[in-house]
C-alpha cells in the first residue's frame, strides 16, 4: 500500500504585531515566525520614534503564506532645519547742499 499526501504548498501564518518595537528586536520576531523582511524608512523628528516600528504590511493579525515578505516602516531620525535669518541694517544718506551767499558792500 501507498500513501499519496498532496501538498498546498506552503501554510499560512499570523503575521505578529512588532508597531512599536525597536527594528532588530521585530525583525527577529518576523522571521523566527516564518516571515521575510522588508525594511522602509520613514524620516520622523521625535527621538523616540527614531529605529520604532511605525507601521507593518500586512497588517498584525492577518494570514500570510510562510516565506512571504513582510515590510516594517522604520522612524528614522532626521536632524532639525535651522534656518537662519540675517538682517543688514539700512543706510540713509543725507546730503545737504548750501548756497553760498554773497555779500557786496557799495
């Protein structure tokens, strides 16, 4: 006797919910689930956003074939635009212009 098992191919699998982790410790947790990673960056001024999951596609919770890729949006922190503004005062000349007088004495 023979026993023939015909596959599916590859499974599905919860895609874990790693917004708000550092990017290493998700990036772990994405492909000890089975997961590829891809990784985006997106500039963020807070500091405490800077190497924070922001945002995961395919969204936590939904079912995605094992091997397939998931892509993490990475805060990465930009530095601040200083502008700088430099005023250079006016100068006003003023010319006065005087007539000379002549006096003649008869």
């Amino acid at each position: 006797m023979v026993t023939v098992t015909v596959s599916k191919g590859p499974g599905t699998s919860q895609v874990p919910d790693v917004t708000g982790r550092q990017q290493n410790e998700a990036t772990q947790l994405l492909q000890s689930s089975g997961f590829a990673v891809t990784i985006e960056y997106t500039p963020v001024s807070d500091p405490g956003q800077d190497g924070i999951v922001l945002a995961e596609q395919p969204q936590a919770g939904a079912k995605a074939k094992a091997g397939s890729a998931v892509t993490i949006t990475v805060g990465q922190l930009t530095a601040p635009t200083t502008t700088t503004t430099t005023t250079i005062p006016t100068t006003t000349a003023t010319t006065t212009t005087t007539t000379p007088t002549i006096t003649t004495t008869p």
